[in-house]
C-alpha cells in the first residue's frame, strides 16, 4: 500500500520508516514531485497536521497523514507547544531553540516536560486523528548526537538517556512520534484486513 508522509523533515522521515512495517510504502513529497513548504497557520497541532495532510490529498487525491509535534514545559504555560520548530524566531534552528529553552528554565528547579505529536491521516476520504504523548523533563545541557530538534535536551520518564542518546529503534518504542505512529499502524492493518 502506498501512502504519503506529508513532510520535508528528512530526519521524521527516516524515523516513520524505521517503524512501519515493508507491508506499506511510505512515499516522501520528493516522490510526489512537490517541493513546497506548507505554512503551518493554524494554532494547533491537530489544525497544522490536518492543513498539511489536505494540502496533499486536495493536490493529487492520494492517501496521506501528516504530524504536528510540539514540546510542552509546564513552568513556561506549556510553550513552545504548537511554535515548537520556530520557537526562537522564523529563521531559526534547532541549537537556538534548545538556547532559549535553557535560557527561560535556568532558574526553574521543575524541568518537567512532555511532548505529543498528533497524526492526521486522510485514507479513502476520511480524516483520522491519532495522538501520542511522551513525559521526562528538560536536561540542564544537550546530550547525545543522534536525534533532532528538542532530543538532546529531553528525557523520558523511563530513560536514564535523553532522545539524542538513545538510538531509531530505542526512542521509536517510547517516543511520542512512535506511539501515534503505532495507533496509525494498528488502524491501517484493520483497513487492510
């Protein structure tokens, strides 16, 4: 089965891929030929997921999702939330995001954090949502090398290690993009069954 991951994210790419099983494939936009950014205008995650799976589905009919994720920190009213990706302003990357994250807790003993990632999946017409929500807390200082975006500064729960340290196949079991990937999974295999 063919289906479309709404994303120009190389590293989301290569982590959905990883957890899908070979019974779909997983098509990226450069596939589809579309090289666009989609402006994510709307002020929620299930709202920008949504935007971008119709932007899609409207162009070329074909099955797709797409996924809005946001980092929630409790002492900052759970900024960056929805603005996670542009939280240090328009232009900016991953290393001034995880400053002004540092910066803002520095004199916060509660580094308490969550992050959710909504899934918006557009298949034979209908719109699905599907949610996965992972707790830990913002380290002092960025560890590991793997990962991306917020991942050397966040720590599962249930991990000594923070997303960046851990490997694909560790974080997919625990992260938020790895829980609503298998809700989306368990909900294709029901379609296809």
């Amino acid at each position: 089965m063919n289906i479309v991951f709404v994303t120009n994210n190389q590293n989301k790419l290569s982590e959905i891929k990883n957890l899908v099983s070979s019974n779909y494939n997983i098509l990226s936009l450069k596939d589809i030929d579309f090289h666009n950014d989609i402006e994510e205008t709307e002020n929620t995650l299930e709202g920008n997921a949504m935007l971008k799976a119709k932007c899609i589905h409207s162009r070329f009919g074909l099955d797709c999702f797409a996924d809005d994720t946001g980092l929630e920190i409790d002492v900052l009213d759970c900024k960056p939330g929805v603005y996670s990706a542009r939280y240090a302003g328009p232009q900016c990357n991953a290393k001034d995001n995880i400053e002004k994250v540092l910066s803002e807790l520095k004199n916060f003993e509660n580094r308490n954090a969550k992050f959710i990632t909504v899934i918006a999946l557009i298949l034979n017409g209908k719109q699905i949502f599907f949610k996965g929500e992972c707790k830990g807390y913002i380290t002092k200082i960025p560890r590991g090398q793997d990962g991306f975006g917020y991942d050397p500064i966040f720590q599962p729960l249930t991990s000594k290690l923070t997303f960046a340290e851990m490997n694909q196949s560790e974080k997919g079991k625990i992260s938020h993009r790895g829980i609503a990937v298998k809700k989306l999974i368990d909900y294709l295999n029901k379609q296809n069954n």
